[in-house]
DNA sequence: AAGAGACCCTGGATGC
DNA sequence: TGCATCCAGGGTCTCT
C-alpha cells in the first residue's frame, strides 16, 4: 500500500516516539512475516536492545539498533506499524514489540503480504539493489536520463522499478506523468530531453507535496496514530476514470498496464513512441 | 531484454 | 439477502 510519501510519513511519526528506547520483548505471530530471519533469531538480537534512530530507504522503514545488525521492515500493501492501540485482539496483527516506558508497537497486515528482517548477510536482493533515492540531491534530471536511456520499456514500468528509482509506486507514477504530460507507455528510451526534465520535475514535486500532506489513504494507509493521510483529495488523476482532466477537460482513461491501473489524459499526455 | 500474466493473501465494493 | 466478480497502494517469478 504504502509509496515513499507514506513511508516517509510512519518514519517520521516513529523517529521521536521510538528513538532511545529499548526492545523489551518481541513477538512474532505468523510465518509469512519473517521470511528471512528465524523469529528465534530475531527475538534474540532484539531483546534488551536500544533504538538508537528510525530511517527511511526506498519504501523500507529502517530500525537502527545500538547492536547491530538493524532491522528493516516492508509493509507492501496492506502493513501498518500502529503506536500503543490496542490490538492483541485484532486477528491481522503479525508481530508485535513492547519497548521500555510502555511503548509498544504494532505490526498489523492483513493480506500478510509484508515482512522484517535483520539487516545481516545474506542481504536479501529487494534491498541490496535498491536504486537513487528520488528526493536526493543525486536524483538529478541527468541521472534520470541516463536511467532511462535506450530503454524499451514503457515508462510506468521504469518509474514502478526500484532498482532504478526506489521509492515511487503505482499512485505516484500515474501521478507524475500526467504533471510532466508524459504517455505512461511511452519507452523510457524515446523520451526527449524536454520531457526527461519534466518528468524529473514531476516525481520531485508529487512526492514531496504528498510528503507534506502525510500521505493518500485510499482504504488502508494508517499513520501509525491510526490517522489517515490527507493527499487523496488532491490526485490529480489516479483514481479518477471518466472525470475531466483538472488541466484540460478531456476524460481522464483509465489503461492496465503489467497489470496495475494507469490513469492519464489522452489529450495532455499524448503517447510520444517513434517521435 | 522485455513484456504479459500468475501468484502470494484478505476484504471491500459492486453487480445480478 | 446471498453469491459471484472485480479490484487493491507491492514485488517476484515463470513463460514467451
């Protein structure tokens, strides 16, 4: 479920709560969560161990231990990390952490689709190869070029692909392109340098107004006080099949593409392919 | 190399 | 009301 603006709000609604803290007991209640670490091992390397700061890379929360190795955690669609709500009752929490001064933390998932692990070796590949974080001073226009040039894969693709760009998901990336007018099937590798900025431009700017705005709740986006996200009302596109297009009037399409939505403007966003 | 589709799950919305 | 179908913000895998 959740995009980088989404990530990056948990984070940093965690950072003050959990940061000195130390892990007093953690549970782990089903197997689909901890693909990667024994749930034994993970008790072991979290038990008594202080949280020393909250991070964010690509659509990972990371959780940096006084002992290493740190922890990451991946929501994927339907994850949340919920602070102090009371929920051994709910029958989709699947891990949960009591820290010192009654903090406790929830991981509830629903389609257990999300996991953790110990940042240890074997670095599981998802992580290891994640690509430029987009906020970054090192996601210039010219790097995005230079990703994408000589690519035949349709754009959405590129931006969804997180060994590229780490971070955007299918919301941002319907997004992104109708702000840049770029066709989301258009090949990477046909756009112009003019639609490159632009495109550039555009991921900075959504994502950074969604960050403001604390993330888009459709159904299951929670802050981790259980708040839901104020950016919904303000996508311009995603989700908006058959309304007029906010720039041009036109009826906002709705395409599948390697089976996820894609919403755009046939008229704003014409398909550039062969020039 | 790259695209299409299946798949991992559960639940909400919609249609008949 | 009940049942079937479609859809979902992520990511990985296989097949072509």
């Amino acid at each position: 479920m959740p995009e980088l603006p989404e990530v990056e709000t948990i984070v940093r609604a965690l950072r003050p709560v959990l940061t000195g803290k130390t892990i007093l007991q953690a549970e782990f209640l089903h197997p689909r969560t901890t693909p990667h670490t024994p749930p034994a091992r993970l008790k072991e390397a979290l038990k008594n161990n202080r949280i020393v700061a909250v991070s964010r890379r690509g659509k990972y929360i990371l959780v940096h231990l006084e002992n290493k190795p740190d922890m990451v955690v991946h929501l994927r669609m339907s994850g949340k990390l919920l602070l102090n709500k009371e929920s051994l009752s709910d029958p989709h929490l699947r891990a949960f952490f009591r820290l010192s001064e009654n903090i406790v933390l929830n991981f509830v998932d629903t389609r257990t689709f999300g996991f953790l692990y110990l940042l240890e070796e074997p670095i599981p590949e998802g992580f290891r190869s994640l690509g430029v974080e987009p906020l970054s001073s090192s996601f210039s226009a010219k790097r995005l070029a230079e990703l994408f040039r000589n690519r035949k894969s349709p754009v959405k693709a590129l931006l969804l692909r997180q060994d590229l760009i780490a971070g955007i998901g299918n919301i941002y990336a319907s997004e992104a392109c109708w702000i840049a007018k770029v066709h989301p099937a258009t090949f990477g590798g046909e756009l112009e340098e003019k639609q490159l900025k632009a495109l550039h431009r555009a991921v900075r700017k959504v994502l950074r107004q969604a960050v403001d705005l604390m993330g888009t709740t459709l159904n299951d986006f929670r802050r981790p006080d259980g708040t839901p996200g104020e950016y919904g009302n303000a996508l311009l596109v995603y989700g908006r099949k058959g309304e007029p297009c906010p720039r041009c009037g036109q009826t906002i399409e709705r395409i599948v593409q390697n089976g996820r939505s894609s919403f755009l403007c046939p008229n704003c966003q014409h398909e550039t392919r062969g020039g």
